[in-house]
C-alpha cells in the first residue's frame, strides 16, 4: 500500500537516492535540492511516495510564471517525477501525478506545465502546450512541452513563454 505524503527533512537522503537511482545522474537530484533553496518551493508540493516505511518515489511541483503581453501568469512546473527503477510500471508515478495535480488545484493553482513523455502525461490531462499558445525557453520537441489546466478556461487568452526559476540553471 503506498502512502502519499509532503516530504520532511528526513526524506531529503532518500529523495536525492531516488533521483539518482531513476535518471542515473545527478541532475535532477540537484535541481531538486536548488528549487528548495529558493522561494519557488512550495513545501506542500513536494510529495514522496512511501512504500513500507521507505521512499519509494518523488514529485515535485514549483513556481513558474508565463511571460505575457500583459503580464505574468502564475504557473507551476511539474519537474522532476522519480520511481525507484526496480518500482516502476507499477502505478506508482501515476498516484504521485493525480494526488500532485490534486493537491496543487486545492491550494489554487490553475495552470501546470511539464516537459515530458508525450504518451505518459496526456492520461492526467495535459495536452501540447504550443497549441494553447504556450512556449518554452529552451529548444523542445512539440510533443514533449505539454500543459494542464486545473481550472477550465485557465490558459483562455493566456500566450507566452514560461519562465522557469534559476535553480533550473537554464
């Protein structure tokens, strides 16, 4: 039975572990620790997924902004989501998305992007991120830049380029 709960300090080992062990290299694991630094953390959005009283798996959600002729838009990044690989194809990063995607619409947010499989995300909702007028600062393929509404009518008139925060070193 997994168990999805915010993380504690004590999860920080077992979290960068778990990054480590699902990407094979530090750079997410890293961007992990750099969001938490800054002030696009949002505590309640970083989520482990606990199996037997170990961490099993990890999402994140942080602070992003849409740049807009009028301005910007608040938005939240889905990056990174980590399964320990002997885990994985379980459903395991599926119950981190939909109690994610959850949990960011119940405290507000409206607008989610992440760049992503394109076969794996559609199923929570989200849809090309080009197509609802959207564009990402750095070069990526068109199916793998996808959005999400939390609310309907929440990209209605909204076109830009999503701005990530710094620890994301772009």
């Amino acid at each position: 039975m997994i168990t999805i709960r915010p993380e504690t300090p004590e999860d920080h080992a077992a979290i960068r572990e778990v990054n480590l062990l699902a990407f094979g290299q530090e750079d997410e694991a890293r961007l992990v620790e750099n969001l938490r630094r800054s002030a696009d953390f949002v505590p309640q959005l970083s989520l482990v997924a606990i199996d037997t009283g170990q961490v099993v798996g990890h999402i994140l959600f942080s602070v992003v902004a849409i740049e807009t002729k009028e301005g910007a838009v608040p938005a939240l990044a889905l990056a990174p989501m980590a399964v320990r690989p002997e885990l994985q194809n379980q459903g395991i990063g599926s119950e981190l998305a939909r109690d994610g995607l959850e949990r960011c619409r119940s405290l507000g947010h409206r607008i989610v992007v992440v760049v992503g499989h394109p076969t794996y995300y559609p199923r929570f909702g989200f849809s090309p991120a080009r197509a609802r007028g959207l564009e990402a600062p750095f070069p990526v393929p068109d199916e793998a830049f996808l959005a999400l509404e939390l609310v309907p009518g929440a990209l209605d008139g909204v076109a830009g380029v999503v701005r990530y925060p710094a620890a994301f070193g772009l």
